[in-house]
C-alpha cells in the first residue's frame, strides 16, 4: 500500500482555498474559547451545522465556563439540547463541565491524553480541541477528512470502515509548522464537507492539481451503504417520549407518554425503559415520569 506524503495534497492550494471558501461558522471566529470549541464538537456529532449553531449560540450565552452548566440540573440541559438528537451527549457534556469545574479550575486541558480521560470525549473530540482550540498539530479524522484522502491520495471512492492506519496517514498529509497544520485540517474537513462530499462530489470546483480517485477514472465505490431510517425507530419513539417531559414542567402520569406513541405498545414500553436505563428520565415512587434530575427525592430509574 501506498504511503501518504506531505505531497499528495499540496497545503498550500488548500490553505489558499479554506481561506476563500470557509463557512463562516460563529465557533471558528477570533476569541472563540475551549470550552466554546468542545461544546460545538460535541453537538456536530451527526448533526447538521444548521440545526447545531441557533442551540450552540445559546448555549455559550447560558453556560459561558464549564462550573455555569455544572451547577444547572440535568433536566435544565436536557430542555436545551432541544431537538440535537442523541440526548446521551447532553448528559455526558453536563458530566464533563462537572470535572472540568472541580478538577481543571475550569479549564479545558490542551492535552489529548488528558481531554481523552474526561466523561464523553472520545479520540476525534479530544484531538479536535487540541487542534482547533489550542492550534497544536495533531491529526483530527472524521468521516469527510477520512473520504478526502481516500479519494486524494489512495483513489478509492470512499474510505471503507475506520483503520488503524488513519491517524498516521493523516499526520504525514500536516504541514510541519504548529499553525498551519491547525488551519490545514480545518481546511481538510471543511473541503470535505462541502466539495468532496460523499453522494455528489463537486469536481468542478476542486482546487486540487492532482486526485487519485479522478485520475483513476473515478472507480465506483466498494462500500455498501446502509440507509439509516428514522421514522418509526426506537430512536423517534424515545425522542417523542422525551418531548413530553421537556414541554411538562414536572413530573407526569404515564398516560400522557402512552398517548405520544400509540403505534406499537411494545416499542413504546422498550423506549420508557431505555431512556430509564440511560439516565435521560427518572420515576417517582408513585409512578410518574420526569426528565432527569426533576423527579424530586423520591425519584428512582429502576
């Protein structure tokens, strides 16, 4: 297999065009701070920009530091991750602010090991603060950065399941100094995003002088895609069930959560039961239902 090198992807025909064709995005802007950087990465974890920046926006007004959303009950977050989806990711960041108060004067650390040993941050988050945050040179792979290069460099249409090798081929592709290895990646994701993008590459405007993939007489992709539907999911049912509780300003009777999902009992009772074990929702004694943290002192999950 073909080794990446700094010149399969000339950085600076990159550079050149991020700084021309970059989405003016509110957390890429001077003075953004870490904790800024860390709440937009978790929150665009399969979820549009355009769904994540109204909800971003308020949050860094609400809970500017981490110790601001530490001190707010799991309920009040769970209200305003509004419809981001993946309500986990709230907990796990109201979770995270709790460490970063009471363990890191609340700071976000610079350091990968270290943000990867906080509650919901996992490699590409912990590398993608390090980088856009801290403007340390680190490689940060996500799905567009990953497709980039396998196209760019290795002349597959898609990437093919996470590898090992990912991190590594993607450092070699950084410019050496600090600063602009920072900006490259952003550039390489952005690029991604918006022109190499997975169903409908727009070639026309690509500013690369050399693609693998195109030269190759753009092969078809070898990876089966699987559609991942959402009406009638477990996923909308728990979701439906979930909005009752944040519209409800305290605990309610299982009645109404029975009444937001009335198209499979079975389904209806496995999504209460989940959204129980996973902390998002809590029961009274007397056997009503609250968002997390809502539920009084005589809450219980199970």
């Amino acid at each position: 297999m073909r080794n990446s090198t700094a010149k399969d992807i000339d950085p600076d025909i990159l550079l050149d065009w991020y700084r021309e064709n970059a989405r003016a995005l509110p957390w890429r802007e001077p003075g953004t701070t870490a904790w800024q950087i860390l709440l937009s990465e978790i929150m665009l974890q399969q979820t549009p920009v355009a769904r994540v920046e109204p909800i971003w926006r308020e949050w860094v007004v609400r809970w500017p530091v981490p110790s601001a959303l530490a001190a707010s009950v799991p309920a009040e977050v769970l209200r305003a991750w509004g419809k981001l989806g993946y309500p986990r990711r709230a907990l796990r960041l109201h979770e995270c602010a709790r460490v970063l108060a009471t363990e890191h004067n609340d700071e976000v650390p610079a350091d990968v090991q270290v943000l990867l040993g906080l509650p919901g941050i996992g490699a590409y988050t912990a590398r993608a603060v390090a980088c856009f945050a801290y403007g340390q040179r680190v490689p940060v792979v996500d799905t567009n950065v990953r497709r980039v290069v396998a196209r760019a460099v290795h002349g597959r249409a898609e990437a093919g399941n996470p590898a090992a090798r990912d991190l590594p081929e993607t450092e070699a592709l950084l410019p050496r100094r600090a600063d602009r290895a920072a900006v490259f990646s952003a550039a390489l994701m952005e690029f991604g995003a918006t022109v190499c993008t997975a169903r409908t590459p727009d070639c026309a405007r690509c500013p690369l002088t050399h693609c693998a993939w195109v030269a190759a007489g753009k092969p078809a992709t070898e990876v089966v895609r699987r559609t991942q539907k959402y009406e009638g999911t477990d996923r909308q049912a728990r979701g439906r069930l979930l909005d009752v509780l944040r519209r409800a300003s305290g605990p309610v009777e299982r009645v109404r959560l029975d009444l937001a999902w009335t198209h499979d009992h079975g389904q209806r009772a496995r999504a209460l039961d989940s959204l129980l074990v996973d902390g998002l929702i809590e029961q009274t004694r007397d056997g009503l239902f609250a968002l997390a943290g809502e539920g009084g002192h005589d809450a219980h999950t199970d």
